[in-house]
C-alpha cells in the first residue's frame, strides 16, 4: 500500500471540500471546516510547509477519510 505523501494544506481543503466539507471561518493561521454530521476539522495554513503524513492521517482519520480513498481523491484532483 503506497504512503500518504506530504500535501499542501490548499489542496487538502479542497480534498476535503469535495467530501462535503465547508469552510466556516479563519482564525490565525487556521482553517475550520465543518460537514453536515457537526464533525470539525482544524487545517493548519502555514506558508511554504506543507502537511506531513502523521498530521495528515490525524486529520484524514477526524473527517472519516481510508487511506485508499484519499489517495483516490488526490489523483482526481
């Protein structure tokens, strides 16, 4: 099975758009996004760095995404 690879956290949000998550405000440095289930997810918006695996799968796990799945969607995209 292939490893989830660093992403940017722009590509990540509209990965994440995509599963029925919006946008719902910025605070600092950081991105909520809300479902339709209530489930929120905190995007980390740092310029220059991009989202590391271990983050990502935290991040992937909260909003309900496998592994297969998100390597899916990151193909379409």
């Amino acid at each position: 099975m292939p490893k989830i690879p660093p992403i940017n956290s722009n590509w990540l949000i509209k990965i994440l758009e995509k599963e029925g998550f919006q946008v719902i405000r910025k605070k600092g440095s950081h991105i909520i996004l809300i479902n339709k289930e209530k489930n929120r997810i905190v995007i980390p918006m740092h310029p220059g760095k991009d989202i590391k695996p271990g983050l990502l799968r935290a991040i992937l796990r909260e909003a309900g995404i496998n592994r297969e799945k998100f390597l899916k969607l990151l193909k379409e995209k």
